[in-house]
C-alpha cells in the first residue's frame, strides 16, 4: 500500500534546542532535539513519501535553528528549493 500524497504539507514541530533548565513535562511541546533542528531533520529525511511531486511544504522553525541549517537539512534529503520568509 502506498501513502496519501499531499499537496501541501504544514509542520509546526517542536524546533527550539533543549536547556538543561526547561521542566520535562514542557519539552516535548517545544523542544526539536538537542540543537533544535533533529526533528526537523527526521521530517525531511521522510516527508518526499507524502508530497506530491509539485507539492509544497511550509515549516516553522526557530532563528535559534537558523535557516541556513534547515537549507542544509532541505539539500542533504534533495528538497526543492527553499523560500524563507522571517517574521520577528
């Protein structure tokens, strides 16, 4: 059986890097991985599976995480060109 393709695809993931302060209970809402961006890393290395080839993909993610980091990420999993918009 093969996935649902789709042609848009939102992730808002948890995105920020773990401190060593932050309770447990609320590092599962906001913390992506030690450096913040392994669980954006993990949705790029699988998302392809349920894109359609044109398709887009919108994510939100920290400045903490950079996005020349999630351009990186995006090359390394051979994501089509990246369009970054940054909102303070």
């Amino acid at each position: 059986m093969h996935p649902q393709k789709f042609d848009v695809i939102f992730f808002n993931p948890p995105y920020l890097p773990e401190h060593p302060d932050e309770p447990e209970e609320s590092k599962l809402i906001t913390t992506g991985g030690k450096k913040g961006h392994e669980l954006i890393e993990r949705f790029f290395s699988d998302v392809s599976r349920y894109l359609m080839p044109y398709g887009k993909i919108i994510v939100l993610f920290s400045t903490l995480t950079g996005k020349e980091k999630v351009h990186e990420i995006m090359e390394n999993n051979e994501i089509g060109r990246a369009s970054c918009r940054e909102r303070v």
